[in-house]
C-alpha cells in the first residue's frame, strides 16, 4: 500500500514536472538575479528631459529610470505592431466612439521613486507636456499627436484620449519610447525640472552619475513588476570611439551597447571571443536620405535631381557597402517589412531602383545633357562627421555620382556646425540626411516628405501639395488597403516623378553583446526596448 | 652668310661659356655639399623623388585613386594590386602617389606662405622697432603660445575642412614662428651703413624692407622654409587623421590612415601601414634635408 503511494506521488511529480517543463520554451532557462549590467553609450544625454530630447544618448542611460503607458513587447520588439501596457492594466485598450476615443485603466501599484504613487494625472500632465508644451518648453515630437483633442483623467486610474479622427498612427505614436511619465506636482512646480533631475517609476532608480563617465543605477525594490528587475543595478559607460567601445566588450569592461555595431566590429570581437560573443540583427528604422537643395540650380531642375537618383546602385551598394558599414536593405520611404512599405517589384518601378543599372546610368546622363548641367563644375555635398555609416555612404555617393559625370566635394562637419549647414545656411547642393524614428509608424514617419512649411524635418526647401494632399488623405484613412496604395502614390511622387529627395539605404542593426547577457531581444530602433527590466545576466 | 654663320658660333661658343662658367662652381659645391652632409644628399634625393612622384602621379598610379571597385575590397597586397586595396576597393598604391601630391602641395604652399609671410612681417617689425615692434611681438607670442595642432584645429574650426583651409590653418601658425627667427636676424641688418644709406636716398619703407633686408635674410628663411615642409605635412596628416582636413574621396596620407588604423589595424593591416610609411618617410625625409639645409646655411655651424 505504502509502495503504491509512493509510486503515485513520483508518477505525480514527474507528471508535474514534464508539465512544467513543457510549459517553458524549447531552450528557456529561468533568469538569474543580481548583477551590474555595464554597457557603453557613445554620447551622453544633452538633457535629462525625455520629452525635448531626441538621441538615443538620453534613451540608453535614462529609460531604465521610468515607465511609459504602453510600450512594444520587450518579448517581441522585433514586431511593428505588438504594444503591450506598460503602467496601464490588461491589453492596450480597443477604440469606441467610432475609433476616436481611448480609454486607458491605470495600475494602483506603481510608484514613483520619489515614493509618491502614481495616477491618472501624472499621465494626463506629462502627455499635456507633450502634445501641447506651454511657452518656453520644448516637445520635440508633439506633431506626431495632431489627431489628438484632448487628454483627460476622469479619476485617479483613468485616462481618456479623445481623437479629433480616428488614427491608426495614434498607438504607435503612445509607445513612443521618449514619453518619460512624469509627476504632475513636479511640472506643476518647475517644467524644467526634468531637465536636469530624475524622478521616474522604472525598473531601476537613478544612483548617481560622474560627468562624461559613467550614470549608474540600482534596482527598484518597489518596480510594480513583481520579481522584475533582475539585475541589481546597470553602469552606462560613455565611450566616444568606437574603437573604445569594442574594446570595452573585448576586454569584458562592458557587456553591450545599444546602439549597434559595424560589421567589421562584429566579425572582430566574433573572431576573438568566439561563442562568449551573441550576435544579433535587424533592420533598423533608420534610413540615410539625400536632401537636394531646391533652391539652387541645377537641382531645381526635376531633371537633373532624377539624374542624381538614377545614377546610384542601390542593389549593389546593399550588397557591398553591408560589408563595411550599417546599412544593407533596400527600400522606398516606409521601413522595409512593414505592411505599408514597397515590395522588390514595387520598388524596381521606381527611378533608381531599376533592375538595369545601365539602363538606369544611361537615362541619368540624359537626362543632365537636356537639362544643360555644365558637368565641369564641382558641387557642394554637406555630410556629418560621423563615419557609419555617413562618411562611408558620402564616399560612395560621390563615386556614383561620377559615374554619370557630376562631380561632388565632400564638406565634412561634426553634428552642430552640419546642421546649421543644412537648416540654417543652406550651402549646400546636395546634403546627407536622416530619418531614425523610434515605433515604426509609418504614417507618420513619412512627414519628413512633405513640404517644408508642413514638415519639420525636411531641409530642400520644396513645397509640394499633391504629396501634402496624399499625406493627409492617408492619415485619415482607416483602411489599410487604401492607405497602402496612398503610400505607394507619394512615394513615387517623392522619389520618382518630382524626385523631391531620395533614399539611399536603410540602416543595419548589428549587436554583438556579451554571451552572458539574457533576456534582452534587438528591436528595429536603438530606442526600443531599453527599459532593462528583463535583462539578466547568465554568469 | 658666312659671315652671319661666324657671327652664329661665335656667340653659340660664348653663350656655351656662359653657361659652363656657373655650372663648374655649382657641380664643385654640390659634389662638396654631398661628400659634407651624405645624410642630407640622400633625403635631397629622396624629396626630389617625392616630387618626381606628385608630379607625374597621373602617369605613375596603376589605377584611378578615387574610383572604388566593391569586388576587390580590403584585398590583401598583390601582383593586382602592390600594396593591397582598401575598404572600398580602392588601390592603396595609387592612393599613396596620389597623396604625395595631395601632401606636397599642402605642404608646399603652407610653408612658402607661412615663412614667406613670416619672414616679411619679422623684416618690418624689426625694421620699424619701438612701439611697432613691441606690440606686433605681443601679438606673435600669443600665437607662439599654442602648440602647432592646436592652432591649427582652432583654424580648421573657424573657417571648416578642405584643402584651401587645411593650408590656411597650416600656415597661420607657421607665421609667427618664422616671423620670431627671421626677426632677430633682421634687427642686425637694421643696423647696417646701407640701411642708413637706403633711407638716407629716401627710398620708401617698402622698398627697403623688400628690397634691402628681407634678401639678406634669406637663410634663416630657408632654414624654416626647409623644416615647416616636415611639419606641415605631418600637420596635413594629423588633421585629416582627426577628419578635419582634406576630404574623402581625395587620396590624402592621413585620411588613408584615419580610414583604415582603426577598424582595420588587425584583418587588413596594409590599410594603415603604407600610407603610414609614407607620412613617416616623407616626414623623416624633409626634416633631414632642412637640417642640412641649416648646418649649411649658419654660419656658426659652418664655421665648425
């Protein structure tokens, strides 16, 4: 009898045991606590306020301070479309009143670190920050809420967003990963304060920071996530050099870095670390673009700017310049994968996608001899000193260039004095550009295409209202058929019939990272999925 | 006519005693110049080389230097390619005769022009004197007081990157530093019986400035000439090293080196090492011939 129980109760075990292990993932092993994540950030924060700034210097030390309402799924940041609450409760709430109306249920249990929960009005005052900054306070991204109409707390757990028309660009645009949450009483006293002060509800609470060193920080204990986080604290060491950067992971002094390595880098620490270094990829929701100047001649001429396009292989360079530098995917104006970007077939109708480079180079020349461009002379283009990927792709630019006979003078500058090239003076002929964007959202990422009295970004100084009106009706358009075929019509506007601008290539996220760090998954943006709280370190 | 034939080779054999009078004390005083600074003879050599090279780069580079090739990238040294290509494909050999011009001109301009310049404004400062002479000394001490890059950097800030700049911001700081020597040479000058003479004619501060002191300080004058060429083109190379001289895709020593030292230094070393050599033979070069230059031109070293 005694025998027969003790069979049962092992037949029960083991049957609890097969279960639970069947439960996990092939390969999952359950994360360790404790430790220092210490990863390497090439720039420090300009601000400690989310909400102005715009550079991943700010999102790799800082985000692990403070929660956002929604965010991408740190368990899948590669998806363009799966958000998950973050301080709110359930799912991400579904649309009522016909797609205009969001009803947010906040979570009772989280805290700021100052000890103060928080509630509905914190969101409502840090989005009212956001979508509508008071005189004097910067909001970089506010444009990215016009659909919004107002922003309201009906009571302590409840946020309501009414939408002026329904918008498919809206939830995307909430996960933003720069929507620090902020404390209502702190921007009631100073709206400045977060500038230079830390008062979040994330994972980790600020410890304290040397200048142009290092920003350290300690667990939560009080994280509303229970369990989470792992770590017990992470040092974001800054590194300008790159080479200082690789070394660094080389030599153990940090684990990571974020924002993704060339892929000489990877193939050298591969190389000398062997199966201690993890390498991941992705697409990166960066593309490197080509302002042309409007204003000066030639390249007022739609001629000679399709000339510039048509000249360049951009299947080629893909295929080459992937070997030395961050980029590699072909595309048109919306990130390559997403629902709303351009098929290869799609995309070689396009000038200066054709599949005939000859045919391509043939037209360009061309189309420079009608246009009468004197081809003895040499034009300005403006690029950042920065060499991955601008200097490498500039220098690839201007061979391409020659090959159709225009000859181009690199003008390097470091970031200030580039852009006050680009924005302010308008020197240049032809420029370097970029649009990195944090939530693939595409509706709202194209913007930088639309006429410069509509559009913040855009540098060429063209007004062009038949790709404003396309813009428009897309974004107040719910049907994804109908907005895909939008996009398509203003990107060849773009690209090809008024050729305002171009892309060269899409940015090629490359992380190789310590094999010990677990937990953490590359997204398309180096401003994704930085919260830290579900790292852990395998040692 | 035969006359006019006698006429011909008569002058044609004074014209060729003409010419071979000079040459005799000229062959003389460089065959004693070699057998004297062997060292020096053979950096001459190698400068002229140098120059031979940048000026017939177009005829002696295998390959277009800007042209990239993406089939041959980072490839190794060959019989295709000498010394091996770099990351964009490009023939590193080509682009090292192609940087000889790239250095050379830099180097060339920004020395005449900063000794050049120097040497006039030392000349007036010590020809003027008194409160002139005192200020603008001010003035060069607080140029004197960076350190060459630093002036440089400064410079390349102001007024941004490309060759034309690069040369102003090589030459700036080599003013002063010409003007100080020259000047202290010249304040001698300024007291000689001709000096007097000259304006004692009424010849204007011009004319004796150009024409009276500054000749006769041509050897301090070569002297830095001689050793700014050294300098700027290390100069040239530090700044395009710093990605703040000369541009891709121009083929420029320090911007090979930029390109390759870093990211390349362990799977394709050549990137690096040739231009280096280059800046390093050409450096060591033009200083050995200034120092030549000057144990032949002082007189207190030629006296020993």
């Amino acid at each position: 009898m005694k025998s027969i129980r003790l069979k049962t109760a092992c037949a029960v075990l083991a049957g609890i045991a097969i279960g639970m292990s069947a439960a996990l993932p092939a390969g999952a092993v359950t994360p360790k606590h404790g430790g220092i994540l210490k990863f390497v950030v090439p720039a420090e924060p300009p601000s400690f306020d989310a909400h102005r700034e715009t550079t991943f210097a700010l999102i790799h030390p800082l985000r692990p301070f403070y929660s956002l309402l929604i965010r991408v799924n740190p368990d899948n940041p590669s998806s363009t479309t799966d958000f998950v609450c973050d301080v709110c409760e359930g799912p991400v709430p579904k649309p009522t009143d016909g797609g205009k109306t969001y009803t947010f249920k906040i979570r009772k249990d989280v805290k700021f670190h100052n000890g103060d929960h928080l509630f509905a009005q914190d969101v409502v005052a840090t989005y009212q920050k956001i979508i509508s900054p008071p005189a004097g306070v910067v909001s970089a991204r506010k444009a990215y809420y016009v659909m919004v109409d107002s922003v309201t707390a009906p009571d302590h757990f409840t946020v309501v967003f009414k939408l002026k028309y329904p918008s498919g660009a809206f939830i995307p645009a909430l996960a933003v990963p720069f929507n620090f949450l902020y404390q209502k009483s702190q921007l009631d006293q100073d709206m400045h304060w977060y500038e230079k002060n830390i008062n979040g509800s994330g994972a980790f609470r600020f410890k304290d920071r040397e200048a142009g060193a290092v920003i350290r920080g300690v667990r939560n204990p009080d994280y509303f996530v229970k369990g989470r986080p792992y770590l017990d604290g992470f040092d974001a060491i800054f590194a300008k050099k790159e080479s200082l950067r690789v070394q660094a992971i080389r030599g153990d002094r940090a684990a990571i870095e974020f924002r993704g390595f060339p892929p000489k880098s990877r193939d050298d620490l591969v190389k000398a670390l062997g199966k201690d270094i993890t390498v991941e990829t992705s697409d990166w929701n960066c593309v490197l673009l080509t302002t042309i100047n409007h204003k000066r001649k030639p390249f007022d001429d739609v001629r000679v700017r399709r000339a510039l396009t048509l000249a360049i292989d951009r299947w080629g360079g893909s295929q080459y310049l992937s070997k030395i530098a961050i980029v590699k995917t072909v595309g048109g104006i919306v990130f390559p994968g997403h629902a709303l970007a351009a098929n290869k077939k799609e995309l070689q109708e396009i000038a200066g996608y054709w599949p005939d480079l000859k045919k391509s180079r043939a037209e360009a020349r061309k189309l420079l001899k009608e246009a009468g461009v004197d081809l003895s002379k040499t034009y300005y283009f403006n690029n950042r000193a920065v060499d991955q990927p601008y200097k490498i792709v500039g220098t690839w630019l201007i061979d391409q260039w020659k090959q159709v006979g225009l000859k181009f003078e690199q003008h390097v500058f470091p970031t200030g004095p580039f852009y006050d090239v680009l924005r302010q003076k308008k020197e240049y002929d032809v420029s370097a550009d970029f649009n990195c964007q944090s939530i693939v959202n595409p509706l709202v990422d194209v913007s930088k295409f639309l006429s410069d009295d509509r559009s913040g970004s855009q540098y060429g100084q063209w007004q062009d209202r038949e790709v404003d009106a396309l813009f428009d009706k897309m974004n107040q358009s719910a049907d994804p058929k109908e907005q895909r075929k939008l996009m398509r019509e203003m990107e060849k506007l773009t690209l090809d019939t008024h050729a305002n601008g171009f892309i060269t290539l899409w940015w090629n996220r490359i992380i190789p990272h310590r094999s010990y760090v677990k937990g953490w998954k590359i997204s398309p943006s180096h401003y994704l999925n930085q919260s830290l709280d579900n790292v852990w370190l395998d040692k | 006519m035969n006359t006019d034939s006698m006429t011909h080779a008569t002058s044609g054999a004074d014209a060729e005693l003409e010419l071979a009078a000079p040459r005799a004390p000229f062959f003389k005083a460089l065959g004693k110049w070699v057998r004297l600074q062997p060292l020096g003879a053979a950096s001459g050599l190698g400068v002229i080389f140098m120059i031979f090279v940048a000026v017939f780069a177009p005829h002696l580079a295998p390959h277009d230097p800007v042209t990239t090739n993406y089939e041959s990238m980072a490839q190794a040294p060959s019989f295709a390619y000498w010394l091996g290509t770099d990351q964009f494909g490009r023939d590193l050999l080509s682009r090292v005769i192609w940087g000889a011009r790239t250095a050379l001109f830099i180097g060339f301009t920004s020395a005449i022009l900063g000794s050049t310049l120097g040497l006039v404004l030392g000349v007036t400062s010590a020809y003027f004197a008194g409160w002139f002479d005192l200020l603008f000394q001010r003035v060069m001490d607080v140029f004197l007081a960076f350190p060459l890059i630093i002036m440089a950097l400064a410079v390349v800030a102001i007024f941004g990157t490309g060759p034309g700049n690069v040369i102003i911001a090589i030459t700036i700081p080599f003013i002063p530093r010409c003007a100080r020597v020259v000047r202290s040479n010249a304040l001698t000058i300024r007291e000689m019986p001709y000096i007097d003479a000259a304006r004692a004619l009424g010849y204007s501060h011009t004319r004796i400035i150009l024409r009276h002191m500054a000749p006769n300080c041509m050897a301090p004058y070569l002297i830095m000439l001689t050793t700014f060429l050294g300098q700027a083109i290390l100069l040239e190379a530090s700044l395009s090293y710093l990605g703040l001289g000369v541009q891709e895709p121009i083929a420029a020593w320090g911007l090979m080196l930029q390109g390759g030292a870093e990211e390349y230094a362990e799977s394709a070393p050549w990137i690096a090492i040739f231009p280096g050599l280059a800046i390093t033979l050409a450096v060591f070069a033009f200083n050995l011939f200034g120092d030549s230059v000057r144990d032949t031109l002082d007189p207190k070293l030629r006296a020993r």
